[in-house]
C-alpha cells in the first residue's frame, strides 16, 4: 500500500511526459506513427464502450436510489443537479474573464510537423451517448411505477459490467491512449507549451474550487467563521484521502464521519455521502470547463458562449450521474459531450484527458470537500421540507 502511488495513472502519466521530453529524439518516426495509431485504437474502443458504460451506471443510481424514502430521494436528486448546476456556472462566470482578458496567458498552439498514424481502424457507432443517456432515465422512471425486480437485478448486473470494462479494459488502455498523444504533442512542438502555461490553470482550478465550497459552507453557518471554520477542519482528513487517493469512494468512510460531527442528524450524514458521492462532484464542476476554456485557447477556438454553455452544463448535470468510477472518469464521460457541445477535435480531447489526469487530485479532492458542503445544505432543506 506504502507505493500505490507507483502505480496510479497521473504518476504514469508523469514519467511517460518526462520519458518523451528527454528521450523523444530516440524515437524513430515508424514507432511515434505506430504510437500514435495505438493511441487512436484506444480511442476507437473507449468511444465504442462509452454509450454502455453510460446506460449501466446511469440506470443501476437511479434504481438503487428508489429503495430509500421517497421524500429524502425527492430532495436529493434536484438538489444534486441544483448544485452541480451552480458550480458549473460559477467556474464559467469567474474563470471566463480571467482566461479571456489575458490575467492568465495561454499560449496557442502552432503545428509545424504534423505526425499522421501509421493505421486507422474505426469501430461503427452502434448507439449515441445521448440515446443511451436517455434509455436509462427513462427505465428508471418506468420503474418507479411498476417495482419491476428485474430492473434492478439487471441495473445491477450492468452495474457489475461498466465496472469491469472500466477497472479492465479501460483502466488498462488509458496508459497506451494517451503514450501516443503525448508523442504527437512533442513531435508538433506543443507539448512544452502545454506543461508550461497549464500550471497556473491547475492554480486556478484550487483556487475558484475551494473557495467557493469554502464560502458556501460559511453562508450555511450563517457566516459565523469560527463555525465554518470547525466545519471545514472536520473535513480536511477526507479531504487529504481525495488529494492523495485520488479516489473520492475511498475518503467516503471518513466524509460519513466528519459530517456525522457536523450535521444536527447523523443520520442524514449515513444518507447523503454514499448516495451523492458519485453525482456531486463539485471539484469536476470547476476542473473540466476551465480545462475544456483553456483548451479553446490553445488551439485557437472561440469560448463558449452563454448559449452553448448552458447546454453544455445541462448535459453535464444528467452526465453526473454516469460518472466513472477511475482517475479520469468524469472527463471520458465528457468527452463526447464537449465535441458535441464545444466542437472538440480528437486531438484536443486528447490534450484535454492528459491535463484532467495530471490534475486529478486536486479536482477529486475538491469533490470530496463538496461532498461535506452538501450534506450540510441537504439537512437545511431537509428540515425546511418536515417542517412544512
């Protein structure tokens, strides 16, 4: 356990950026094409895997939610989208003019040697990602009328699936997806650039995240400090388990307890952590657009505009609840929704999953912070609710 970290993906990612840095020149141009041709394979297959993927996990929440209170789940699930709603808006509202008004420098990104793979294999698009967004919510509802006890045997059996493609197939690849990627970077001349002004993206993402469930806990208390300040010390164990785990399912046994500390009800602390822990990820409402804005601007793309971000984070809100249980889940769940919504190439979904994983920790470990923010604000409306 004392060397996990060897072998988790960001500290992959690291040594495969330094090994093409320092030993890139060695690389002979058939290996960098046939890299590069790995890599798109890869993609092929995750793409190919994704609408499942998708449908298993979004069907297998919904359902399993139903077996708690109806009242508790009717709060949960509008409050979930409410939120991450918000925190999606945030990050674009005060990370757009900082991006844009050149407070922060991104550099774009200019090819000289374009690198082409050696192969091209395409794998034919069986179902879309929206259709099978839209399969699962919609058996989910049915369901909530018939109490069919074969939806959720097979909502869990999916469930079961997603998560060995995910931990078996997909875990595995990402390492070969994004080796190629990076190849292609260097081998144009960006990879450099990347590395350079994405660092204070990184500090940007910190700063907007944490502050920002910081200040909501602190409106919840009332804006008494020495509360809010007990409330967030409560969390920083967990908080730590999400920045070094890189895993917020993990720090859920230490969320439970701290927020058992801060809420009036343990109870709802038993509720609202393991039920929210996969939806509400606040630390992903902050990371993915400001890592998606900044890559418009290094490939030279226009922001997104008000339109196209609302329904950009209308779909993310629904995506959260498919979201994948690996480093770097969230992002392939967005992906798609990015080329759909941003006109996201290949290549700048690419250099978008290779920043989100180097930038992991810290957006898991703003995920987890959320997690205790929110069960406060769920014991708030909660009590709101019985009283009336």
């Amino acid at each position: 356990m004392k060397f996990k970290f060897l072998t988790s993906l960001p500290f992959i990612l690291i040594l495969m950026v330094l090994a093409v840095i320092f030993f890139g020149n060695i690389f002979p141009l058939w290996f960098r094409e046939f890299a590069l041709a790995i890599s798109l394979l890869c993609k092929e297959i995750i793409i190919f895997l994704l609408p499942f993927i998708i449908f298993a996990f979004v069907l297998s929440g919904l359902t399993e939610l139903q077996n708690e209170s109806f009242k508790l789940v009717a709060i949960l699930i509008p409050l979930v989208c409410l939120s991450n709603f918000a925190g999606f808006w945030t990050s674009y509202l005060m990370a757009t003019p900082v991006l844009t008004n050149s407070a922060l420098k991104i550099t774009e990104l200019t090819r000289n040697n374009v690198l082409s793979p050696a192969f091209e294999f395409h794998f034919p698009i069986i179902i879309k990602n929206d259709w099978a967004l839209l399969g699962a919510i919609s058996i989910a509802f049915l369901n909530n009328f018939i109490k069919s006890p074969y939806i959720m045997i097979f909502g869990k059996l999916s469930n079961m699936l997603a998560n060995i493609l995910l931990k078996k197939i997909i875990r595995r690849i990402l390492p070969f997806f994004i080796f190629g990627f990076i190849i292609k970077m260097w081998h144009e001349g960006t990879l450099l650039l990347i590395i350079k002004d994405y660092s204070m993206v990184l500090f940007l993402i910190a700063v907007l995240s944490y502050g920002y469930i910081a200040f909501v806990s602190l409106a919840l208390c009332k804006f008494n400090f020495k509360n809010a300040f007990t409330k967030c010390k409560n969390m920083a164990e967990s908080v730590l388990i999400g920045l070094v785990g890189m895993s917020s399912a993990v720090a859920i046994p230490n969320t439970i307890k701290a927020c058992e500390k801060n809420l009036d009800s343990p109870k709802i602390a038993k509720f609202v952590v393991p039920a929210s822990a996969n939806m509400h990820l606040l630390g992903d409402c902050f990371a993915i657009p400001i890592i998606a804005c900044a890559m418009m601007a290094s490939f030279g793309t226009h922001y997104p505009t008000m339109s196209e971000y609302l329904i950009f984070s209308l779909k993310g809100v629904i995506a959260k609840f498919a979201a994948a249980g690996i480093p770097g889940g969230s992002a392939l769940i967005f992906a798609p929704i990015m080329m759909d919504c941003f006109g996201f190439t290949s290549e700048m979904v690419t250099a978008f999953l290779t920043i989100y994983l180097l930038f992991d920790p810290v957006a898991t470990s703003g995920n987890v912070f959320g997690h205790g923010m929110f069960a406060m604000l769920f014991e708030k409306v909660y009590d709101l609710v019985k009283k009336n």
